[in-house]
C-alpha cells in the first residue's frame, strides 16, 4: 500500500478557496498541477469540496471565459 501522508498546509489551502478560484484552477491550472494529480489524495480533496460549493455554474464560467 502506498502511504501518502497529507501536507496540512495544502489540505488548508485548497478548503480556503472560493468557489471562484477553484474553477479557474479547473480550467487554466498547468498539466501536473499537485491538485489535480488523481493519484495524490489532494484531487478527491480539491473535487469534493469545489462540488460542496456548487461546482462550475454558468455564470462562473462565463465570469471565466476561455484566457486565463
């Protein structure tokens, strides 16, 4: 079994982002970026909180539009 031991500072700033931010880190974040790495334990942290707030909406996705 792989143990991964959780950074509390990165649990802590994923749960400190708005629902805003974390949707442009959905749609403009680096390939490889630590949060969307499905094989780290901070994806499943990252996907279910930003499902807690609602998720992408319309109008944070107009808001966003397509440049970052």
């Amino acid at each position: 079994m792989n143990d991964i031991i959780l950074d509390p500072i990165i649990v802590e700033e994923i749960n400190k982002l708005t629902q805003y931010e974390m949707a442009k880190l959905w749609r403009f974040a680096p390939d490889g970026h630590i949060y969307f790495d499905a094989t780290l334990p901070y994806y499943k942290i990252f996907k279910d909180r930003f499902k807690e707030l609602g998720g992408f909406t319309p109008e944070i996705s107009k808001q966003l539009g397509w440049n970052p």
